[in-house]
C-alpha cells in the first residue's frame, strides 16, 4: 500500500525543517562568536559547543574524504569538514558488526 502525503503532513515537514536550520544558523552563529572572543592569536576557527562539534577551516581534501570515509576509525558519527555536527564514517559502516 502505498502512502500518499497530506498537506498537513507536509506543512508539519516543513516546520521541522525550518526549526533545523534556526537551530543550525543559531549554533553556527554562537560557534563564530565564541571564536571572535578570543584573542587573534588564540582561534583556531575549529571546537566544540558543549558536544556538539565544528570547524569552520577551509576544508582540504584530506579531511573531506575523512571525514565520509576512515577505516581506521571505529566512529560512525565522525566530525564534518566543514560546518556544524556530524558526518558519517561509510567505513565505519562496512565493517562487520561483533555480537556478544
């Protein structure tokens, strides 16, 4: 059976994308704010607010395909490049689970 969207369905999709990205912008906002306060010699445009991490360094090729791509890591919730949060480590994803 195949579910077909509502509009109240898809308004409530749109809140919650919107309520996202003001809490983005607002982190994005905070994290720039807590590296503006520090002395010029001190940022390092790269940290965390409270667990939430950022990085805010022009991206280098090395840390994009880490950061989708680390098998050395055993995270699957790595830091992003570049911007708020988390990205995910593939690698992570492909090794094979343990049980027990």
């Amino acid at each position: 059976m195949r579910r077909t969207s509502t509009p109240r369905s898809r308004d409530r999709r749109g809140k919650i994308r919107a309520a996202l990205r003001l809490v983005t912008a607002g982190l994005a906002a905070a994290a720039v704010v807590k590296e503006i306060r520090k002395p010029r010699a001190e940022r390092r445009w790269v940290g965390r607010l409270g667990p939430i991490p950022y990085d805010f360094r022009t991206p280098t090729p090395r840390r994009l395909l880490r950061s989708v791509w680390a098998p050395d890591d055993p995270r699957v919730f790595v830091p992003r490049a570049f911007g708020i949060g988390w990205s995910i480590n593939f690698a992570a994803l492909r090794r094979p689970r343990r049980r027990g």
